[in-house]
C-alpha cells in the first residue's frame, strides 16, 4: 500500500454519533471533505435492534464517505478506533481506480 493509492473510506454510524463525528472529521487536517447521507441497515444481528428495527427489518444508520491516500486512510482509521472505540463503527476501505470533478 503506498500513499499514492487512493482508497475509499466508508463509515456507517449511529445517528446518535454523527454530530460527534461530523465535527471530529471537520477538525482533521488530512481530511479534505467528506460526504454523508441517511442510509438503512439491514443485517442479521437482531439482538442489538430494538423492537421497531426488528418488526420493520432496518436500522437508521448515517454513511460517511471520504477519499484519501491509503496510508493517511489507514491512519484514520486508527484515530477513529482510539477516539470512538466501542461506538460501533463499521467501516471498509476499497482502492479507488480514479475520482475527480466533471
């Protein structure tokens, strides 16, 4: 992984974090901009859903996305684990082949 590469990183959030977060990333010199937006969960882990998540078969979840060079995605990610361990962040990174403006 070189700190040419681009990657993707995606977060999925509780909306009870995504003030939190929203302001924790704003406040991160390596972190160029990012994107979020309302998303549904859907999974098999009903024992941490409540009632009504469980009866309509989703969860309100924030997505964060953000492009970075691998490397300063990688280290992200590891403030994110020291800053908001145990919040339940599920995150994934994949390679992007290109991204820019039209």
């Amino acid at each position: 992984m070189s700190d040419t590469e681009l990657t993707l990183l995606s977060l999925v959030v509780s909306p009870m974090i995504e003030d939190s977060l929203v302001d924790w990333l704003l406040a991160r010199d390596e972190v160029p901009g990012f994107t979020s937006a309302a998303v549904n969960g859907h999974g098999s882990s009903a024992h941490s859903m409540s009632l009504a998540e469980q009866v309509s078969g989703r969860r309100r979840q924030v997505l964060f996305q953000l492009h970075l060079p691998a490397l300063q995605a990688q280290s992200l990610v590891t403030a994110l684990k020291r800053d908001f361990g145990d919040s339940g962040i599920h995150y994934w990174l994949v390679p992007l082949l290109a991204c820019g403006h039209l």
